[in-house]
C-alpha cells in the first residue's frame, strides 16, 4: 500500500523558516534541510503552510505575488513539484460548508466541470463542488478557524512548469 505524501507549498524568499528549496539555476533544485545557508542558491524558496499562501496572493487579479513551488509527489530521489511564476494568472473557487470533502490532490489535472469533491450544508444537503475550468489543482486551502468551513482550491489554466527537486545529502 502506498503511504500518502502530504503536499508542501515552498515560496521565493518567504517569511518562515524551515525547510528550503534551492534553486541552482538551469534545471537545478535541491531540497536543503531545516534553515540551510543559500550557499550558490540563485533563489531560495522557504517551505510555508498553505494557509499562508494567501498572504502572497493577490486576491483581486488573483496571482501569486512571489515565485511558489507546490511539492505533490515523492520519487526515488526527490519530489515532483510545480513550479507557479508571481503574477501567473490563478483561479481560485471557495466551498464553504459544516464539511467539506475534496476528492482530487494539489498536482492532479482536472475538466471543466468535473466533479471534485462535496459540500454538506447545515441543512444536511449534499452539494456537488466542479471544476471551474480544465487545468490543474495547484492547493487546497483549508480554512480550518472558519466557521462554517470553508476551503479555497487555487488552480491554474496554464501548462505549469514541472520542476523535480533532488533530496541534499
């Protein structure tokens, strides 16, 4: 059985610390550990929960002010990861519910009205959430102090840029 892979969100000179990202130039990413030095780091992107990814997005155009990477998958030797250029333009679609359930992952693609996931109202009634548009999944966003819940799930339309980040030894 496969274990689950939690996604990870890093952004370009973020405010956290933690886990980093180095990004080397070219095709070059290697995971760093836990506050590492940027040494010959070209940008450094700085693992961020992905609650705080709203605080870099602008919500109006909507797009992301800085570079982020969304880490989605692990490989023998690294993550798959895709790579969201600032002012990439974004759509974002919010649930909002007493419980809500995504069934698609940051990273899978979807089709214009697919269904998605389900929203069960106070009222018990069970709602359908779909796609905006055809495109990829980017983050689900859980709102978890919100009361009814609320979720955001940002997608982008565009063909993202794939990045692989190679674990540092």
């Amino acid at each position: 059985m496969n274990s689950y892979f939690f996604p990870e969100a890093y952004v370009e000179n973020g405010f956290e610390s933690g886990k980093t990202i180095c990004f080397k130039g070219g095709n070059a990413y290697v995971a760093a550990a836990k506050d590492a030095g940027q040494g010959d780091c070209v940008k450094v992107f700085v693992n961020t929960p992905f609650e705080k990814l709203l605080e870099y997005m602008d919500l109006e155009t909507p797009c992301f002010l800085r570079d982020v990477i969304i880490i989605y998958k692990e490989e023998a030797g690294g993550y798959k990861g895709i790579l969201v250029e600032k002012k990439e333009k974004l759509y974002l679609l919010e649930a909002s519910g007493s419980t809500i359930a995504v069934s698609k992952r940051e990273g899978e693609t979807v089709e214009p009205h697919e269904k998605i996931g389900y929203i069960i109202t106070n009222k018990r009634e069970v709602r359908v959430i779909k796609a905006p548009l055809k495109g990829i999944l980017l983050a689900v966003i859980d709102l978890t102090w919100e009361k009814p819940e609320k979720v955001i799930m940002v997608f982008t339309g565009e063909q993202p840029r794939e990045v692989f980040i190679g674990k540092s030894a």
